[in-house]
C-alpha cells in the first residue's frame, strides 16, 4: 500500500524504518526479534505476490477498467456496438496480458 507519489514509502516500509530505528537505538533483543519479524512479514508478502502474480494482475485488471472508462469518457455518443468492440477489445488485451504473466519467470 504505497502512501503517495512516486518515491514514497509504504506503510509496511514506514513500519519497517521505525522498528530499525527502535533497534539502532536500543540494541535490545526484543527490538531485534520485532524487526525480525517485520521484516520476515514484508519479504513474505511480496515472495506471496511474485508467485501469485497478484500484484502484476491487479494492474491489469486497473489498466483494462481504466481503459474503457476513458473510451467511454472520449466517446459518450458511441453506439453500443461501438462500446462493445472497445470492451471486447480491452478484456482480449487483459487475457493476453494474463497468459504472458503465466509463462513469465518468477525472478
């Protein structure tokens, strides 16, 4: 969940950067084991999202939905057959997308 623009951190990282400050402060095992532990959870998260390609089909799925809004935005007097072919035509493009994400590597 990134919070704002291009180079922001996200609320995991944020929560990531204060336990390592805690830590750098204090030296203390327990500190140690919550950074640990916080940090396990972040790569955890993200190995369960390269492996799902949840992150990548969320994209997708925005970029189909936003693509057809912007055709009906940019066209509001298209005829339904007109509308159907740019919906046809974005959700062929998701499948494809979807299908390359299948034989891409993990890594």
């Amino acid at each position: 969940m990134s919070a704002g623009g291009a180079g922001a951190m996200s609320t995991e990282q944020m929560i990531q950067q204060v336990a390592l400050l805690q830590w750098l402060e204090t030296q203390s095992d327990a500190d140690r084991g919550h950074l640990v532990a916080l940090t396990g959870l972040q790569v955890g998260r993200e190995l369960f999202q390269r492996l799902t390609g949840r992150k990548q089909l969320d994209a997708y799925k925005a970029q189909c939905t936003l693509s057809i809004a912007a055709f009906l935005q940019q066209n509001p007097r298209a005829s339904q057959a007109q509308i159907s072919a740019e919906v046809q035509r974005n959700v062929l493009l998701f499948a494809a997308q979807v299908r390359a994400l299948e034989t891409e590597p993990l890594f």
